[in-house]
C-alpha cells in the first residue's frame, strides 16, 4: 500500500520544521535554488504560535487582501495562526514583511484529514485584516475554472520546506522548476497510479527536484500567456523520499475548486 508525505511543516525545538506530511509524516523545496528577493509577492509563510514564539508550518498564496489559500491538511489542528507576507529571509528582517493575524478558516468539508489521498486538500484563511499591495506584496493569479496543463508543462514551485528528505530548512525563500506530468501518466502503475485523482496535479518526478515539507499549502506557480498563475497547491510527496523518482510531488488543482474558493472567500469564516 503506498504511504505519502504530506508537505506541511512540524517545529521541533524551537526550529522551523516543515509540514509537508509523509502520506504518514511531514514536506521544503528539494533541488532548488535562492529565489530573488520577492520573486514571488503572493507567497506567504504561514506560522503558527507556540508558547510566544512563532514557526513556520507551511506556505500559502494570497488571493485577496485579506483571504491566502492553503492546505486543508496545514491548518486542521487547534492552533493559532498568523501569516507574514513579503517574507524572504525567515531569519531576517527584510523590512517589507507584513504580519498578520488569521481570524477564521474555511477547510473543504470533504477533506479527510486521515486520507489526503482521497483529495480536497485545500483551505481558505480569511484575515483579521488587510494586505497593503506594493511592490512586495501582490495579489496571485488563479487559473479559469476547470483548466487542465499540458504534459511537461513548466511549472515552478516555491516554498521555505526542507531542501532534502530530513534534511535541513532555508531561511532563504527556495523555487525549483517542476513540469507538469499529465493525469494519464501520473496514475499509471510507474508513477501514483490510482493515488491521484483528476482534482490533482503532478510535477518533477526527476529524482532532483521536489517539494518537501514545510512547502505544504504554497503554490505551483505556472506562466500562462506571461502571467503567472497559482495552479496547484502543495498537498504531498512519497514516503521514499521527497524527490522520489517517478512520484513526482502532488498538488490540488487549484481550476477544480475554483467556485468553492470564491464561495468561501465571500462568506464569514469559521473562527479557528
């Protein structure tokens, strides 16, 4: 039966440790390289508190001033959260860092928190206030509904998880280039087989590059007609590893809740 890495991320010891889940445990960027500073203005650090202290979990886009999208599986436990937007370096000050608190969480009512095969692993945070828009921080583009990407598609994903499986976390904002691998492939026998559904997408399976955790809930970042668009969030890996060879990292395809995600950024939250 094959297990799976969720991408969220875990904090142990006073250090940020990623939440990607194995579809057993925990997912960072694997194979990937420094992004510029804000390459990627509508990535968010979503954090949670721990005594009075604040760590790192997992990623998030932000998809109006006040409303980031995530993992269903980054925010289904009893935590308080915060968001920084304009985030780069996790150990520094950039000094374009905007924090704010998450005041309600909208988590899919299909998702199964005890089998995030079985899709849905998505969530919507509403904020306690709202973003300013600068030059750091921006709004993303989200797909048409129903949109599908071609194989081989060229996709990049970015995130603050672990560089390799176990291994250790960046302070530095991490993008590395994953093309899309159709549905008609990834669910063959060779790749994930009858593990991913159509609500998904799969990208990399190279061997090199891969999400990990801590990358859980940030986005797959795909150029359509020279816009970027937030075309997957970051769901999971495979327990044999992160950058696996042919389980490619597995993301929930954003242009198939795009109705459900404008349903619940209109509606009140459910306070968290």
């Amino acid at each position: 039966m094959l297990t799976f890495l969720l991408l969220a991320a875990f904090v142990l010891g006073g250090q940020c440790t990623d939440n990607l889940r194995y579809i057993e445990d925990n997912a960072r960027v694997v194979g990937g390289t420094n992004s510029a500073k804000n390459a990627w203005p509508w990535q968010v650090s979503l954090q949670y508190r721990s005594g009075t202290s604040w760590y790192h979990t997992c990623g998030g886009s932000l998809i109006r001033v006040n409303r980031v999208l995530t993992a269903a599986h980054c925010v289904d436990r009893a935590n308080t959260y915060r968001v920084v937007l304009g985030e780069h370096n996790l150990s520094l000050n950039d000094g374009t860092e905007q924090v704010i608190s998450v005041s309600g969480i909208r988590i899919h009512a299909s998702w199964n928190t005890n089998n995030v095969a079985a899709g849905y692993d998505i969530a919507v945070l509403h904020l306690a206030s709202s973003a300013t828009i600068n030059s750091y921080v921006k709004l993303a583009n989200l797909p048409s509904d129903g949109a599908v990407l071609a194989n081989n598609y060229n996709c990049i994903i970015s995130g603050w998880g672990r560089t390799s499986t176990g291994g250790s976390l960046p302070s530095i904002l991490q993008q590395a280039p994953l093309p899309v691998v159709a549905h008609s492939t990834c669910s063959t026998s060779s790749y994930w087989g009858t593990t991913v559904k159509t609500t998904m997408v799969c990208a990399g399976g190279n061997g090199v590059q891969a999400g990990c955790n801590g990358d859980s809930g940030g986005p797959l970042n795909c150029a359509v007609n020279g816009v970027y668009q937030v075309h997957g969030v970051t769901s999971f890996v495979s327990s044999l590893g992160c950058n696996a060879y042919l389980k490619p990292t597995v993301f929930t395809r954003v242009s198939a809740y795009i109705s459900w995600i404008n349903s619940v950024s209109s509606t009140s939250p459910v306070s968290n």
